[in-house]
C-alpha cells in the first residue's frame, strides 16, 4: 500500500498498471494512499470496474487451462519414466513428489490471498517447492476467481485501514498550527 501523495501531476503512481490503475471517480494524483495492483487485474478491484468480471472470467479460465496443459506435460514426462524402465518405486515417488508438493503449493498460495506471510525467509525457502507444484498454486488462483481476484480480500482490508489511518491524519491536523501557539501565548497567566 502506498501512502505517497508525491506523484507530479498527471504522472501514474508508482507500481500502478497501466490499465485501469484508477478507481472510478478517483484520479491518479488524489492524495492519500493508492490502491496496490493485483496482478491481471491492476487496480480494477477497488471499484470492479475496467471489465472486472471479464478478467476474472478470463483468470479462471486462462489457469485452469494452464493446470490441465501442465497435467499434460507431466503425464508425458511420467510416460518417459515408463519408457526408461527405470522402475515402479520411482514411478510412484515421483507421482508421490508432485502430488505433495501439489498440496502444499495449494495451501500456501491460497493462504496467501488472505493474509501477508508472517516470515518471508521461510516463504523464500518453500519458493523451491512451489515451484514443483505448481498445478496446485494454478488450481488455487482458479479457485479464488470464483469468489473474487486473488488476494482481493487482503488488499481490500489494507486499503481500506490506510485510507482510514490517512483520513484520521488528515483530520487531526485540521488548522494552521503556528495559528493555535500564537492564541496559547497571549492568554493572560493567573498567579
């Protein structure tokens, strides 16, 4: 979440995509926080505008196809094995291998659309692991377009308490200060 208001004017914040980065009725250069952009989304989440539903459409669809080619390639991989005779027991670790790594790429990409990892080194660490199963994290950002874009819920709460915290900021420095020490210093002291 960005808090700047420093963009010149009609200059786009920065990380904010080039498709519709602004929320309806929102211009780029509003002071206060931005919206973060989720990614094949931009910011279109804020408001659901920008052909919303299209992109989630469009993410459901574009993912569960990318999980059914990698199905594919991996059956082709599995039937090498076949081929090179290395053996069942090595056929099934590495069904074994994929399906495992299958589930915990899944669980982890879909608890990261709803909170922020609380130690990124160890997310660092099963970076390794997802990456071997992946089909699991395309399974899970299929699943979640069903409800909304992945990680909207996060970035939502966030946007929301940041804008919050920049409304009570704003509020409370209503006022020129200089003004309120002038008054304090002439007020007559009783002794």
């Amino acid at each position: 979440m960005t808090e700047n208001s420093d963009t010149p004017d009609g200059a786009a914040p920065t990380g904010a995509s080039g498709s519709g980065s602004a929320p309806t009725g929102a211009s780029a250069t509003a002071p206060g926080p931005q919206p973060e952009p989720i990614r094949f989304f931009g910011t279109t989440w804020v408001a659901h505008d920008g052909s919303y539903g299209l992109r989630r459409a469009g993410a459901a669809v574009g993912s569960l196809a990318a999980a059914a080619a990698s199905c594919f390639v991996l059956r082709f991989a599995y039937q090498g094995l076949e081929i090179a005779d290395v053996g069942s027991f090595v056929g099934l670790l590495v069904v074994l291998m994929f399906a495992i790594c299958s589930a915990v790429a899944f669980r982890k990409t879909w608890e990261g659309f709803s909170r922020r990892p609380a130690d990124p080194s160890r997310e660092d660490a099963l970076r390794g692991l997802k990456t071997i199963g992946f089909i699991g994290s395309l399974l899970a950002y299929f699943f979640r377009t069903f409800t909304e874009a992945p990680g909207e819920k996060l970035r939502r709460e966030e946007y929301e308490a940041a804008r919050a915290r920049f409304a009570k900021r704003r509020s409370s420095r209503t006022g020129n200060p200089a003004a309120r020490k002038a008054t304090k210093a002439k007020r007559p002291r009783r002794t």
